[in-house]
C-alpha cells in the first residue's frame, strides 16, 4: 500500500534541501510550487495540462468550497479530486485567511470566527473543528490547521495574542483531524505564527512541536512585510520547525522569492501569482518579468522566452500574445497563464537539480543576475 505520508529529504546544498513527500496519491518532488486552484479550478487551465506542467500536487481553498459549491455537496459528487478531474494530491487551506481578509463583519472568539459571506451575506461559523470536517469532505490530502493570520504591522501584544489563540486552535484541529474519517489517510500540517517576531516564532514552533503534525507551514508572511522583512525572518523561522518534516511558505510568491526561501530551507509553496499575473498579461522569463501589453511587443516574432520549452513560447510569439491580451480575448489569458506555470515548474526543477549536484549557490546567483534585469 502507498504511504499516508513520508518525507525524505535526498539531498542538501547549504541550508537548501531536495526529496520527495510520498502519498497514496502520488510522490511530490521538493522544493514544490503547487497552483492555486481556489475554486475547484487552476483559472484558465485544465488539470492535465496543469499536470503536464510539472506539478505534483494543487491547493484548494477552504473558505470558497464551504460557500460555493459547499463542501457537503463536493462530498456527495465523490470529492473535490473526482469533481475537478485531478488525481493527484491536493492541500486544502483552513479558511482562516480568507476569513480574516475577505469575509464581512467577521468576529473572532476562542470558539472560532463567525462571519458573512461575501458573496451573498449569509452567515457562517468556522472553527477547527469545522474546518477539520470541510477538509475532510473535500477529501484533502494535506490538510491545515485552523489559524489566524494577523497584520504584521499590528502591536505586539496583538501579534502575541493571536499566535496564542492559533496555537490553542492547532491542537483543537489535531484532536478533531484524529478523530475524522481521513486521519488514516491524510497528512496534517501545523501553522507557525508570530509577525516578524523571533521570540513569538520560537514559541510557536515550540507549541507546534509539542503538538506533533506531519508538516509545518510557515504562516503569517507575504502579507505586504516585503520581500527584505520576510528573508529576515526565514533567516531564523525554518530552523524552529522540525528538520525531518517538510516546510511550507504559505503565500510566497515572486520567483525571487521562491528562490531566497529554498536558500533558507523552505520545501513548499504557494501563490496565485503566475495565473494571476498571466491573467493581467505579465508573463515570468528567466530574464525577469515582462508586460506583454507593452507597444514594444507589437510586432516581435520571439517566444516569451527563448529558454523556455513550455508549449506557447514553441508555438506563438509576443506579438500574436501582445494582440490577444490587448484584445481582451480569452486565449490570451489561458496561453500567458500556462507559460508562467510551466516556468514556475522548469525554476523548481533547475533547484531541486542545482541542490543535488551541490551547485545551488551557484544557480542562485546566475539566477538573480539573469532575472532581477527589468526586460519589459
């Protein structure tokens, strides 16, 4: 039978580090950039061609499945893998962030946060032991622990009161996790919180330690601290968490980005940002990023990056993708966003490839030399 969950790490350059989670669902090559597919879906993309792309596993969105469909209803249609057409392992979020972010008139006590949808204005109760039951009946194969996710520019005491009240709700999550249908099954991740704070990170890496979780998210970054603040705090955050678990930057992020935390020992990670962005027309190269709206690419016959093998820079040029975004017309969107999650992939494969040959230092600086020039 396959594992409900292993990690192992194969190889480590530095603090960087590359292995494999193996799951009944499939094995996931780290360090691992999973899609967001928030609502059932990686926007303007199918899952084989997600899957082509090089990705091993997708995220789904708690907070958006519980209103629409509705978890009970992906349940009864065989779960969130049979109902999107993805066979492949998927994390689940808690709902807390969105919850704290897009949610109306939200109030959070020790029970959970109650709060109106803001999509039609009902009411809803989430809890750990709701978000627990959700992620269950989407059917999850890395589930998170219910969290807070505070302003970094909060006071202290703020920050520090609700890194309590999260890790109070990670052992609610785990109790209600183990007494679930899928605990036999699925793999659980606790959230690490604390801002910018040292002492505050070491205190719940110290909870969560206690606590026992299969994975451990780094939580609470990515939320407007910048990209400096951030490498500040992966400098220590990373090295409270187990070494033998993987490591999840939720939210992260630019390419430079991922780049910067795998060099502090990040193994996972996620963000909207390549199907958002190529939504809007920005396409990731490995020359930096580019606007395909610009003028200057009216009439240029070149691939959006020659170093890129993905199927848009083989079979149309900038200018065909300048006239389809400036159009507004829907192919343009589908054929940026596939180009950037196939980049996002082939940059996770050249790390995996650069730490195992003990090289890694070396592909990051050529990398940031490369990427960090301002193309278009």
């Amino acid at each position: 039978m396959p594992p409900r969950f292993e990690f192992h790490i194969a190889a480590r350059d530095g603090k960087a580090r590359t292995g494999e989670i193996r799951m009944r669902r499939g094995t996931i090559a780290t360090p691992a950039f999973m899609p967001v597919g928030t609502a059932a879906t990686v926007k303007a993309m199918k899952p084989a061609d997600v899957r082509k792309a090089g990705a091993d596993i997708i995220l789904g969105n708690t907070y958006h499945l519980m209103l629409r469909p509705g978890a009970e209803r992906i349940d009864r249609l065989g779960g969130l893998h049979a109902f999107m057409g993805w066979d492949r392992p998927i994390l689940t979020d808690s709902g807390g962030y969105q919850v704290m972010s897009l949610a109306d008139l939200r109030k959070i006590t020790e029970e959970g946060v109650s709060f109106k949808s803001h999509l039609d204005g009902s009411k809803h109760m989430l809890s750990p032991e709701r978000s627990m039951e959700i992620q269950a009946l989407l059917g999850s194969d890395i589930v998170m622990a219910f969290d807070e996710c505070p302003r970094a520019d909060q006071p202290r005491e703020a920050i520090e009161a609700s890194m309590e009240l999260s890790m109070r709700w990670a052992r609610r999550s785990r109790e209600a996790f183990d007494k679930g249908p899928t605990a036999g099954t699925s793999a659980l991740f606790g959230i690490q919180q604390g801002a910018l704070d040292e002492g505050l990170r070491a205190r719940s890496a110290e909870a969560l330690r206690e606590i026992g979780f299969d994975g451990y998210a780094v939580g609470g970054l990515a939320v407007g601290e910048g990209q400096e603040a951030m490498f500040a705090t992966l400098d220590f955050a990373p090295d409270m968490l187990p070494e033998d678990s993987p490591r999840y930057l939720m939210g992260v992020g630019k390419p430079d980005d991922l780049v910067g935390a795998v060099e502090r020992g990040i193994d996972m990670f996620d963000c909207v940002l390549p199907t958002r962005s190529g939504r809007n027309g920005q396409a990731f190269t490995w020359n930096g990023p580019i606007n395909i709206r610009n003028a200057k690419f009216a009439e240029d016959l070149a691939p959006l990056d020659e170093r890129c093998a993905c199927p848009v820079c083989k079979g149309w040029s900038r200018a065909y993708l300048h006239h389809l975004i400036r159009a507004g017309e829907m192919l343009g969107a589908m054929l940026m966003t596939e180009h950037n999650l196939y980049f996002y992939q082939q940059l996770m494969a050249a790390m995996r490839d650069s730490i195992a040959a003990g090289q890694f230092n070396d592909f990051a600086a050529r990398f940031r030399a490369d990427y960090l020039k301002v193309t278009g």
